[in-house]
C-alpha cells in the first residue's frame, strides 16, 4: 500500500500541510467527508481513471484497498496522524469502523465524474483482469 503524510504543525491551531510534490498524479479537486456514520461503511467501488489520496485529520477509520489480486488494510487513526493513503486506478476501497468525529481529506486527479467509478465487485473483477491479464 502507497502511503503519504501530510507535515503537522501545531501554530495556532493545528496545521496540515501537504506538498503537490508529495502526491504522485497532478491535483484537479479536493473534498472533505466529515462526520460520516459511523454504522455505516462507504466506499465500496473503484474508480477507473481517477487516483487518489485519503488522509485522515481527525477520529479515525479502517480502510481497504483491492487491486483484483490481493487486498491491503490500514487503520488511520489519532496514532498515525495526517498519514495519508493513495487510491491509484482500479483499486476498489472499502471505508468502515469510522470514529465519531472523523474528517478525511481527499485530494483527486480527475473532476468528479460518476461514469468513471465502477460500484459492482464483479464488475471491477472483471475490469481488473482484463486491465492486467495475468
Ligand atoms: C472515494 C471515497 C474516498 C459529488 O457530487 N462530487 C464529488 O466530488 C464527490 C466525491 C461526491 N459527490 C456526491 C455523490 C454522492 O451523491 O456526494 C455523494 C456521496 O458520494 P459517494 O457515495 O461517492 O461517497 P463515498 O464516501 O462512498 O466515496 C467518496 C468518493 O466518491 C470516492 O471517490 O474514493 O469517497
């Protein structure tokens, strides 16, 4: 699994700071997911031309990546604060066991198109193998 930190400075406040140069794709957009239910998981598809990168700021979670071959999982909490992980094309994730509070930071190399995510596990299988026929 890819990982990336973004630098935390505590100022006034508590600062994270993260370099483009960090990131290995060119950043087109940024969105926040704050306070999701915490009973229920999210994710739960791939993206087939965007990549990615979730940091976790505050609270936590657990998520998982599958690239068709094998799956990673890594718990971003309070621990391993600002670490960040990078979603790259056709990789499914899988988000669960937020913490009350939670706020991730996620930093995309394409605008938002929804005909570029893939939402069924059978399809990405499917996709995947014919992406990277083994
Ligand atoms: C991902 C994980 C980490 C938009 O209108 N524009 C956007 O840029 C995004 C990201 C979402 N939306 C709308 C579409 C849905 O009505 O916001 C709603 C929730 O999106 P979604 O169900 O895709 O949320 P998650 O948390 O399952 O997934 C999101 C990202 O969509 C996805 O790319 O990798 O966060």
């Amino acid at each position: 699994m890819e990982k990336v930190k973004a630098k935390e400075v505590k100022d006034d406040g508590l600062l994270y700071i993260i370099e483009s140069s960090q990131v290995p794709f060119e950043i087109k957009r940024v969105y926040t997911i704050i306070d999701a239910d915490t009973e229920l998981p999210r994710g739960y598809h791939a993206h087939r031309d965007t990549e990615q990168a979730v940091f976790c700021l505050r609270g936590g979670l657990r998520i998982t990546l599958d690239n068709g071959l094998s799956r990673s999982k890594i718990v971003l909490n309070q621990k391993n604060k600002g670490r960040g992980v990078i979603q790259r094309k056709m990789v499914w994730i899988e988000m669960d066991k937020f913490l009350p509070g939670t706020i991730l930071l996620v930093l995309s190399s394409k605008e938002y198109d929804p005909k570029g995510y893939i939402r069924s596990y059978h399809q990405f299988i499917k996709e995947a193998k014919k992406s990277n026929p083994t």
